[in-house]
C-alpha cells in the first residue's frame, strides 16, 4: 500500500495568480440574513442542549436516593 498525502499543497504563488469573483451586495445581503439565521438557530439549540443535559443530571441524581434504611430506591 502506498504511503504519502493526497493533498498537494498551496502556493502563495498560486493564491495570489487566483482569481476571485465577488458576489453583488445584494446577494451578499441575503446570504448574511440567511447565514444569520441558521448562527442564532444554533446557538438556541445549544442552549436547549444545555438545559436538557441539566434535566439529565438532575433526574438521573434523584433517581437513586437513599431510604432511612440505606437501601437505595428506584
């Protein structure tokens, strides 16, 4: 089997020969609203994530009290 990288590197050289097209403002608007949109619907779903993995905790801790006998409820 043969050993090596498939990726064969990037020039300076190469960058700056490149030409770049940029997009009118206009669709860079939409694109940022759009982009903007799916960042906050992230984020809230992170917090959600968050909440639930402190509902977890909390009802995995509760599950497993211990009764005045020291055996353990379920």
């Amino acid at each position: 089997m043969a050993g090596g990288s498939i990726f064969k590197g990037i020039r300076i050289s190469e960058l700056e020969e490149m030409k770049i097209i940029k997009p009118p403002k206009a669709i860079l608007e939409l694109f940022n609203a759009r982009v903007a949109d799916i960042y906050m619907q992230k984020e809230e779903l992170f917090k959600e994530n968050e909440k639930l993995r402190e509902y977890i905790d909390f009802f995995t801790a509760t599950a497993y009290k211990w009764t005045s006998d020291d055996s353990i409820v379920q």
